[in-house]
C-alpha cells in the first residue's frame, strides 16, 4: 500500500468526525482517480436516502439508476466494481449515457456494499475521460474498508439513539448526574441537568463554572467533600436532602473512574433526584388516577412518603381515627393490600414518570 492509498484509508475511518461525512475522503478519492466527481449514496431500509458528493454531484438520471429502478440492487452484485457500459440492460437504458454526456460525465466505476442494517451504499467516481483500470482496483481495495466504516456508522447512531432515549427517561425521572473537580467547578453534566437547574432555585451554574449551593451548609459541605475526594477517593460518599416539597435528593460519591484529563480533573460525582411536583400537584393526580378525595388523596401521598398513619394523621391536622378511616377507603379505591402495597402501586404507577 502507497503513502496516498493509507492516507485515503485513513480519511475513510476519520469521516465520522467530517462534516459532511466523509467529505475529506471523497474530496481525497476525487484527486487520486482523477475523476471530476466522488459520490457516496446511502439508501437506508427507512428513511430518506442520503447523498454525499465531493467535485461533481452525481447527476439524478445516475442516482435514480441506482436507488430508484425496481430491484436495483439485483443491477450490482454487492462488492465488485461496475463500469458505465455493465449497467446498461436494453436499448431503452442507452439513454442514459447521451443523458450523462450532456452533463460531462462519459465514464463511470461504482461499487456496491451493504451493511449490517442492509443499508445500501453506492460508492461512485465519474468524469469526463477514461478513468482506468487502477481506479476500479483503488475501488475495490476500499470495498472491506468502507463496510467497516459504515457499520461503525450503524453503531454510532444505535449509541446515539439509545442515549437520547436515556437521557429522555432520566429527564422524566427527574434524575441527572454531574461531574466536579477538588474546586467545585462543573466538569461534566448529563442532558438534562440544565432543566433540573432551570427548575429549582436550590442549586445553580455559578461564576467559573463553580456549581454553588442555595444552602451555605450544603455548599461549604460539598466544597469539603470535593478536595477530600481529591486526595483519597475511598473516602466515604455522603447524601444530602435539598428540598423536602417538591423533594430533591442529592449523593455525592467519589469519581468511579479516574483518567488523565487534557481538562479539570474530575474528583466527585453528584447524583440528584428529585419530584418536579409539588406535594399539592402530586395530590390533585392521585385524584385523577384513583379517584380518591381530595383529602384522602393528601393522606394518601404522606404515607406514600413513609409517614405512619398517626404521622400522616399529626401533619394532616386529622385524629388517627379519622385517618385509619380514609386509609380504608384509600386501599378500597387503589387497591392495595397495605400501606407498603399503596407505596408499590402508586410509585410504580405513571406518576413516577411524569
């Protein structure tokens, strides 16, 4: 392999990162074969088909001969490399050709893959002269190399699909994470903490990137905890409650998985978890989705927070008479066999999603 065949491989493994994909490669693919146009399409099994050019777009009279023709793919057997002439079957297809000499292209080698997700691709050089024979070999030497590059493209999206749907769920859970160094500075954060900072006053995105606290105690402790996490990462992790309605819950656990960092060096992980409900939203739901009185449905929600009923009744400003009474009625009316059934049944109901 020649220094400018490796530096064309290499461009062809780096074009995830190109924007558009792979333009450096079909730019470098061009040059190399002489050709006036590379051309990359991808027909996915769903979705729109995807074109990626360098020099030349491939005009639409040779795009729809690929991906439009009724069995296209049974014109290309996957992995050899086609000249203009193979692919033409009758004399209604030698239309084609005028067609593409009008637009300056009278030569053409393509080549067919497929990946693992069955997309199809179509890697393509034209122009207006004979591109040789090397240009076909040059093809299909980069034949294994861009099936490799576009299942790691398949990867890729699977990976990016999958953390969107996390991200979705954490943001519905209200849960989020973040990262600091031994000074309390953000270092890393998921999606959606910025949502849960948006939504609370108790915690923020403070100057210098310092994540800073409403509470003093809360602050000095977690600066406290942030340098001794820096000199010993066993040192024990420590939970903190930062609001009780709507509640929000914090853990702060040394950073599991040290690395050289070219940035901060991240020391702590700060967990939080939280209700974006107040109590009285969470009350006026339990009402819709049980059906319960307004009433019950308060008492309801302090047991689901742990409170015995004579807790519940105490707070609530009821006899514990009266609360065992709408106790009854509550687990008639969800269906709970006990106050550790009702907590099941309504943290396990859409409640805990939304």
């Amino acid at each position: 392999m020649n220094t400018g065949e490796a530096d064309l491989l290499a461009a062809l493994h780096d074009g995830l990162s190109d924007q558009p994909l792979w333009s450096r490669f079909l730019d470098m693919l061009a040059n190399a074969t002489g050709a006036s146009g590379a051309s990359l399409l991808l027909r996915p099994q769903q979705g729109p088909i995807v074109h990626l050019f360098s020099g030349r777009i491939l005009p639409p009279v040779l795009q729809q001969r690929f991906v439009d023709t009724p069995n296209a793919t049974g014109l290309m057997r996957e992995g050899r490399v086609y000249a203009l002439p193979e692919l033409i079957r009758d004399a209604d297809d030698a239309t084609i050709i005028p067609a593409l000499e009008m637009q300056g292209i009278s030569h053409i080698r393509s080549l067919r893959l497929t990946d693992a997700s069955a997309t199809d691709a179509w890697l393509t050089i034209a122009g207006d002269r004979d591109l040789g024979a090397a240009a076909g070999s040059l093809l299909s030497r980069l034949g294994p190399h861009l099936k490799i590059a576009l299942n790691n493209l398949l990867a890729l999206e699977r990976e990016r699909r999958q953390a969107s749907i996390s991200s979705e769920m954490m943001g519905r859970l209200n849960f989020g994470w973040l990262t600091i160094d031994a000074r309390c500075r953000i270092v890393d954060q998921s999606p959606n903490v910025q949502e849960i900072l948006r939504r609370t006053s108790l915690l923020r995105h403070g100057r210098y990137d310092r994540l800073t606290f409403a509470s003093a105690a809360i602050d000095r402790d977690v600066a406290a905890l942030a340098k001794a996490f820096a000199h010993d990462f066993h040192a024990r992790p420590r939970a903190f409650r930062l609001s009780q309605d709507p509640w929000m819950d914090m853990f702060v656990t040394p950073m599991p998985d040290r690395r050289p960092s070219a940035g901060s060096q991240p020391v702590a992980m700060l967990y939080l978890s939280g209700d974006r409900w107040s109590r009285d939203d969470r009350c006026e739901q339990l009402t819709d989705l049980f059906g319960l009185l307004p009433s019950e449905a308060r008492l309801a929600w302090a047991m689901a927070q742990g409170r015995s009923i004579a807790e519940a009744a105490q707070d609530l400003g009821l006899t514990v008479e009266t609360a065992r009474n709408y106790s009854k009625k509550i687990y008639s009316k969800t269906g709970a066999g006990g106050q550790a059934d009702l907590v099941r049944i309504i943290f396990t109901s859409v409640l805990a999603i939304i």
